[in-house]
C-alpha cells in the first residue's frame, strides 16, 4: 500500500484539528478532563501523533507529559504516584508520550522491574484506571503498532539525521534485540489491562501520517458531543490611525571598568 501523500495528509488533519479547537472549547466549557496515553515502540510515533493533536491547542490547556527515568526519590515511591500530579484539572487535556505502561514495557524488557513489580503492575493498573474514571475523566489509551521493518528504517534515519539524533539513545539501541521480547510483554500487557472502563485501541503506525489520521479520528468519534457556537467577539475599528511601533538596532553594553 502507497504511503498517504503529504498534501493530501495535511488536508485531511487541518480538518480535524478544526475539530480538535472545538473539542477545546467544549473542555473548557463543560470542565470535563481528557488524558490520553500513547504508547508503542522506539520510533512508533508517539511525538509526532502528539504533535498532531497538540499543534493548534492552548498549551496552557493541553498538557504534554514526557517524564524522564524516575529519580531516586521517586523509584521509592508508589509507583503510580509521579504521574498523578500531571493528571489534568477541569477543562484540561493531558497528553503522555509513556505513561505508567513504562512498567509493563521497557522496564520489564530490559530489566528495570522485577517480576513481582511488573505482576503487581499488571494487578493495580485497571484498578487505578478505575479511580480515574470513577472521577469522571476520560482516558484513552493508544498502541501505536509498527513493523519491524519500519522500525529500523527510523533508527538509521534518526541515526543519520543531526536534528534527529537526540531521539536515540543506548538503551533504544539495545531495544532492537528486543523486538519480540516487547511483542511478548505488550501482549501480556493487553491481557491484564484491556477493561471495559479503560480499553486499548491498536492503530497501525507503518504509515506515520495515515496513523495521526486515525487516531485523531477514533479520539473525536468517542468524545461527547463537543459541538458549541462560536463565542461572538465585538472586533470594532480603531478610533484614529494606528500607532506604529518604534524599532531599531540597540546598541551593546558593556560592563564599566572599576578602577
């Protein structure tokens, strides 16, 4: 199958991220709270879906999470306990490229869990997920799927590439050994924490931008009725001719010389 064209991709997305500054609006209105989980593979695409979603919102209404490896401090917490701050208030939407899924994934791949951490995991996620919509907010959780294949394509790109470099790091290349190993655990994964309140949606990734397309999709289509009017702002004209404003090259200062 031909990948989606660039045009065509954004034509289609310029659409639905109208739709997407509607559903803003309806949060804020309705106070209703929005978290949505992306999780995959190195190089699946969860910041460029992030992106997608986010281009066009409020940054101080929609909120990316990208945590780093948890401190010392924090690897001594409730696990769940880190992510809980970042969760949204009214009106708010929360992105997570990773979420706590960290736990059944990379941390159990490339052995920074135990096994009773991830069983224990496995046990209280749909439970916590519980909670949070129990609170009324609205959890989505994606997997975004990609070919093996495709994932050494975007390794070697990102390898190649100076403004894509900082993406990898030691412990992405020591994933590709692990491709199945991550197969296993995701599947594992799925089992535990596929519930009723908190279902998993699997969108195919091979084709980054036709992936974006389908998640926004899917996200919107479940979403309430997020349809408000436009609130009417009185833009009248200006009293007099405008000001313009002053501009210019400011000249260097330099520290005086004591003494």
């Amino acid at each position: 199958m031909s990948k989606l064209k660039r045009k065509d991709y954004e034509a289609q997305l310029e659409t639905l991220q109208v739709e997407l500054a509607a559903m803003a609006r309806w949060l804020q209105h309705s106070g209703r709270r929005v978290v949505v989980l992306l999780e995959g593979r190195d190089t699946a695409g969860k910041g460029g879906a992030i992106g997608a979603i986010s281009d066009h919102l409020n940054p101080r209404q929609c909120h990316i999470v990208a945590l780093p490896k948890p401190s010392e401090r924090e690897s001594g917490q409730w696990y769940f306990q880190r992510y809980v701050p970042h969760l949204p208030g009214a009106g708010e939407i929360s992105l997570f490229d990773r979420s706590w899924y960290n736990r059944a994934g990379v941390e159990q791949v490339m052995g920074f869990a135990k096994p009773a951490q991830v069983k224990a995991f496995l046990q209280q996620a749909p439970v916590f997920e519980k909670l949070l919509t129990d609170d009324g907010i609205l959890l989505f959780k994606y997997w975004l799927c990609c070919d093996q294949e495709q994932q050494e394509e975007r390794f070697a790109e990102r390898l190649e590439d100076p403004l894509k470099r900082w993406k990898l790091s030691p412990i992405d290349l020591q994933a590709r050994r692990h491709y199945d190993d991550y197969t296993r655990a995701r599947e594992t994964m799925l089992k535990a924490t596929h519930s009723e309140h908190a279902p998993w949606t699997l969108v195919d990734f091979n084709d980054q931008r036709q992936g974006r397309l389908t998640l926004i999709q899917d996200l919107l289509s479940r979403l309430p009725d997020t349809q408000l009017p436009d609130s009417e702002l009185e833009f009248a004209p200006l009293k007099g001719k405008p000001s313009k404003e002053k501009y210019g090259v400011l000249k260097p200062i330099r520290a005086s010389k004591k003494g």
